[in-house]
C-alpha cells in the first residue's frame, strides 16, 4: 500500500487489509514515496478512525518505498495518481509494471490530511470497500 507520506492514507490500508487476509498466506506493508518523513506515527485522526473501526494502527512508522520493493511483493496498490506516476517513472521490468495498480480501479483514495474528522471516515470507507474486492480477489481459489 502506497502513498506520500506513509502517515494518512496508506497505514489504514494495510492494516484493513491485513485483517481481511489470511495471515499465514500473505504479507501487507506500507510505505510512502517521500523520503521526508522517516519513522513518524500515522496520523493521529487516522488512528482515531482506526480505532473507531476496531484497527489498531498506532505500532505502525512510515518508511519509504524503495526499487528494491518491486522484488520483495507481489502487488503494490497506489492510493493516488500522482504517487502511480512517481513509481511508473521509475526504471521498471515489465514484470514490474504489472505489480503496480490503484487501490481504487478507476479512482483515487482522497488525502483527507487538510480535511477534518470525516474525510477520514469518508477515506476508511472507501479503503475497506476496496479491500473486500481485493481480499476476495486475492483469496480466490487458483484453478
């Protein structure tokens, strides 16, 4: 799960993924294109509306989103199309370029950072909405 800065919109979505997901099956990380916030808390209205929604995302620190992420998962999930560009302007396998693809097929996960309390409800909602499409995609039976 990719974002800015780790610190909003990111740590919600792999710690509602997370629990969607069989643990022993798969692995969910967080991180952040921007080198500027290294080691900070999420957001605290993040953990709040986490909390509300019985997440608990406060053990969780931003890290940045490195070329050598490519090998280490298997899907990244862009919260934003600014943050796709950023990752696409990379220098990418083609096998990388399909690993990379928004949270949101044909939409952005809002930055609710400027906003008040509800656009971080407004955000938790749509990320749970498109975790259950992705866990159940993920989950699926391989034929």
């Amino acid at each position: 799960m990719l974002c800015l800065g780790k610190i909003c919109c990111s740590p919600l979505a792999e710690s509602i993924l997370k629990k969607k997901l069989l643990q022993d099956r798969f692995r969910v990380y967080s991180a952040g294109t921007a080198g500027y916030l290294f080691s900070y808390l999420p957001y605290q209205r993040g953990i709040e509306v986490a909390e509300n929604n019985g997440i608990d995302i406060r053990h969780q620190k931003t890290r940045k989103f490195y070329q050598d992420d490519f090998y280490l998962f298997d899907k990244i999930f862009d919260m934003d199309r600014s943050e796709l560009t950023k990752i696409r302007k990379m220098d990418l396998t083609s096998d990388h370029k399909r690993k990379v693809a928004m949270l949101l097929e044909n939409d952005e996960v809002p930055n609710p950072y400027y906003g008040n309390e509800d656009s971080f409800k407004k955000v938790f909602e749509l990320i749970d909405e498109a975790c259950d499409q992705l866990s159940d995609e993920l989950q699926k039976p391989q034929s």
